[in-house]
C-alpha cells in the first residue's frame, strides 16, 4: 500500500469516526448540561466545598467562579512544582526555577500546556499526576462549562441566572471526561503505551554505553492531554515520543481523542437551542477548514521543489518514519486547529508553507474544531459577527437564534475577536525588539521571525505546542508567555460570559421573512468568508514577515 493511499484511508476512517460519535456524543453532553438530577457523588462534593447545586448563577458570579477556581489551581500547582523534591515519586529531579515554576503553572491551568521544560527530567510522577494531569481534567471542564453559559445565554429569556459553574465542572469532569479517559487509557496500554510508577532503568545499548530509560504513568495523562486538547507531553518529544505514540494505531486513536468532543460539541449546540441544524451549519464550517488544512499542509510537506527532500520522497526532517507524511500533517492540523498542542513531528522543520499553515490554523482562533469549549464559543463569536455583516449588507436590525444583536453584543464580540491579535502581535513585536530575545532564535531571517511569532501564537491561543529551535527558558520569555497564556483564556471568557448575559436578558424575537436562515449553506459560506476575512487577514502582514516570505525566497 503506498503511503498516499495509506493517508486517504486513515483520513477516511477519521472522518468516519467522528461523524458516528458526533449524534450520541452530543446529544449525552447536552443531556448531562440540562438534567436536573445530581448523582450522590456529586451532591457529597457541593455539600463539601459548601455549593447549592440548585441555585443558578448570574454571569458575573459564574465568571468569578470560573476565575477563583483558575486562581486557586494556579496556586496549587506553582507550590506542588516547587516543593516536588520533598514529595514522594520526586525521582530526584532538581528544583524548577521560579519563574519557569509560574509559567507552568499558568499554562496547565489555562489548558495550554506549553513546557519549557523536558518533562521526563524536570518533573517528578507525583507532580505528573497530581498536579498537570488533574489540571489537564479540570482546564478542559473549564472550557466546556463556558460555553454551556453561552448556549443557555441563547435559550434562556429575561432572566440573568446562566447556570452553576461548579455543577458544571463537576458533572463534566465525572460523567464526560474520566469516564472517556479511564476506557481509552486501557487501550492505549493494550496497544504498548507505558503505565507504571517506574523511575529511570540503566541499560546498556547495542553500542555498549549506558542510557536512562524513564518509565511513568504515561497512558493515563496521556488520554486527557488529547481528550481535553491540553496537550503537554510527559516526555519532551511528546507524541513523537513512541512511549506515548508507539504505533500508527495509537496515532491515529490520539488524533481522534483530540477531535472527538470538539466535533460533537455543535450538536449539543444545535439540541440545547431545539434545533439541530444550527448544530450542523456550525459543524459544517469546522469540517470545511480542517479539511482544507490537513489537505494542504500535506500536500506542502509532500511537494516540495527541493531536491533532497524529492528524493526522500517528500519533507521527512522532523517527522517519525513510523508515521510518515500523511499522519505527520493530519496530526500537525488537527493539534493547530485545536488548542491541544500535542505534536507527532516537529513544525519548526516543516516546509515553509506547511509550517506557516500551522502558525494560521492557530491564528484562525482554533474554531476548526478548537479546543474543548473554547473551539464552539470562538465560532459562535464569529457567527454573530456573520449575522451582523449580513444585517448591514439589507439594512436589518440582526438575529440570531431570536436574540437581537445590537451595540452592547457586537461591542462584546469586538472585544473577543481583538484580544488575542492583540496579545501576539505586540508580544511578537516586543521579542524581536530586544536584542537578548532575539538572540534565543535558532534561526535568523523570515525563519527565526516564525519560531517567535508560533510561539507568542501558540501561548496567546492556549494551545502549547512550539515551533521548536527558539529558547524559552529564560526569565523575560517565562514571563511574557504566562501573561499571554492568561490574558488569551481569560480575557475572551470575560467577554463571552458577559455576552451571554447579555442575551439571556432578552425578550426573544419570533422570526420574519427578512431574518436571515442560519442553517443553510449560504450563512455556512458567510461565515467561512467571515473567518477568513475578519481574522485570518489581521495576521497577514506578521504572516508575509516570516513563512510567506520565506516560502517565496
């Protein structure tokens, strides 16, 4: 079977996947989101930490829960990491440094997962386990309970209530992301992904010099890193590294976890607001653009003009040859796509094109599906943007879903769709300003200006992953990266909350012949032309600086 056909038909298999889970799946998320009932577990945890579970929230108090919650988890772990050589399973690793402590903390809590770090050296399994795998639970709950808040901001009427954030969290935590984890960790250990509490074993190789095999409790983080799109390796070479990814099987299964609830999310949309092909409109949009990235970024990987990578038969330097091109570029499209941040290959050594593909997938806002929560909310921003160009163009006061869409909403929105070109834009301008900075590149011209750019991309969106060859692990980057990790998750959330407060006030207005139809293919083409329009061009400038001029050169 050639590598081509082999791609096709893993793809294949993918889109069939989730298009089976998309119907149970979402439907058994909005079923967990709405019921009234709260299983005994659940009840004994509000009775602890002293929640009425049958009293609502107004968006305010939801938002200081969702940012007490994240404060108190950023606390918790910066302290697990610094005193980790006091605790057990420590395995000896050496103290991490304050600042580097402080950056990781901020980016487990804010489900972003960048490591400036080597995991297998710089963290003991007890910090592993207790503290980034748990975050890796509770940051993806995050996102998801978010995003209820704005779907019931849609579906409720004059009211200011928006739900509980900590029924919330706790029932997706439960019901949704262990159950789905403890399954699919047995099989990825059926499948040779490690799982002990093993420490380093000293073997001697074929060349007769000794090497430091680390063990772990690898399939376990594992599962969540990719469920929840977190995305932080517990070894520095992350997926790439064959005892988390050891098989093409095992390949394609993470890719599919990452996928799987962000693809299922806009049918929990579509059933909460009683009609599932607004859910469809939305997940078409998502399916159109992650179509597209995978088809492209392959293609640049595989075609590429040079003449050692046409006789390697494509651009192999940084890629697995267990894995190859096709699952190489699917992976790298679908973890840019979301926040996950997971990496089988290393994008630094991608072809122009293809890495700068990547850096655009992310600066889409991650919608295509995005991350858990957060993918479905950016894309309801968007689409009431679409709503809004489209009220503009007939001189109509816009609706969507019987809400009107006036100045307070599209200010909300303004503000959501700015921050985060914000964050990378003057981020990236700030590094390549300071001479320092600039002096941690690798590589110098239109490449190095991309590892920076990726990088600020990757930390503003929360998605983690690293364009390689840049160093981090210096004070100012340690820094300026946990600012844009928390200004990029938690910014957004305070305009989507108060958006959805906004709506759910509301007296809903009944449809008329000049509402625009929000399930048909001409708002799926209208808003696609709004995502590209609207947010992919804000970074062509930074774009034409880096890849696009390199590509070209």
């Amino acid at each position: 079977m050639s590598a081509t056909l082999a791609g096709w038909l893993q793809a294949l298999a993918l889109v069939g996947a989730l298009a089976l889970c998309y119907r149970p799946l979402g439907d058994y998320i909005a079923k967990l989101l709405t019921s009234a009932r709260h299983l005994r577990i659940e009840r004994g945890l509000y009775k602890v930490v002293g929640v009425d579970g049958d009293a609502d929230q107004r968006w305010p108090v939801y938002l200081r829960s969702v940012l007490a919650f994240s404060a108190v988890s950023v606390l918790f772990l910066y302290g697990l990491i610094r005193l980790q050589t006091h605790l057990l399973l420590s395995l000896g690793v050496p103290q991490m440094a304050a600042h580097q402590a402080w950056n990781t903390a901020i980016s487990f809590t804010t489900n972003t997962n960048w490591q400036s770090y080597s995991g297998e050296s710089a963290m003991g399994h007890l910090v592993q386990m207790a503290g980034l795998a748990v975050q890796n639970f509770v940051s993806a709950a995050v996102g998801i309970a978010v995003v209820a808040a704005l779907i019931r901001g849609f579906t409720r009427n004059r009211t200011d209530r928006l739900g509980n954030f900590w029924v919330d969290l706790t029932r997706i935590v439960l019901r949704l992301l262990l159950p789905v984890s403890i399954v699919f960790a047995l099989v990825l250990v059926a499948n040779g992904v490690v799982q002990n509490f093993h420490g380093f074993h000293e073997l001697t190789t074929l060349t007769g010099n000794p090497q430091a095999i680390p063990g772990g409790p690898v399939a376990s983080q594992e599962v969540i890193k990719e469920l929840g799109t977190n995305g932080g390796g517990f070894y520095n070479a992350n997926s790439a590294h064959p005892f988390e990814n050891p098989t093409g099987l095992t390949n394609w299964l993470e890719i599919f976890l990452l996928l799987v609830i962000s693809f299922s999310l806009p049918r929990t949309f579509g059933r909460m607001v009683g009609d599932h092909r607004q859910g469809y409109a939305i997940v078409a949009v998502m399916g159109l653009f992650w179509v597209a990235s995978a088809a492209l970024i392959t293609f640049a990987e595989a075609h590429h003009s040079g003449t050692a990578l046409q006789a390697a038969g494509g651009a192999m330097e940084g890629k697995e040859q267990r894995f190859g091109i096709a699952a190489s570029s699917l992976f790298a499209a679908s973890t840019t796509l979301t926040s996950t941040g997971a990496v089988n290959s290393f994008h630094d050594s991608f072809t122009p094109f293809g890495g700068g593909l990547t850096i655009f997938n992310m600066m889409l806002g991650e919608i295509a599906p995005g991350g858990t929560g957060s993918g479905l909310y950016g894309m309801l921003i968007l689409a009431i943007v679409a709503v809004f160009v489209a009220g503009l163009m007939v001189g109509r006061t816009p609706e969507y879903l019987g809400k009107k869409l006036g100045g307070r909403e599209m200010k909300f929105a303004s503000l959501y769709i700015l921050t985060t070109p914000a964050i990378v834009l003057i981020g990236t301008g700030v590094a390549m300003a300071l001479p320092a900075e600039r002096a941690g590149m690798l590589n110098s011209g239109p490449h190095g200006f991309s590892e920076v750019l990726y990088a600020f991309t990757s930390a503003a969106n929360n998605n983690g992953s690293a364009f390689a060859g840049i160093t981090v692990n210096t004070p100012w980057y340690d820094t300026a990266f946990g600012l844009a990790m928390v200004l990029g998750r938690f910014l957004p959330m305070v305009f989507v909350l108060a958006l959805a407060g906004s709506l759910a006030r509301q007296q809903p207005v009944p449809a008329t012949p000049g509402t625009l139809p929000t399930h048909k293919p001409l708002f799926v083409g209208l808003l696609s032309g709004v995502v590209l329009i609207v947010v992919g061009l804000t970074y062509f400038p930074a774009l034409a600086l880096g890849p696009i001029a390199e590509g070209l050169h």
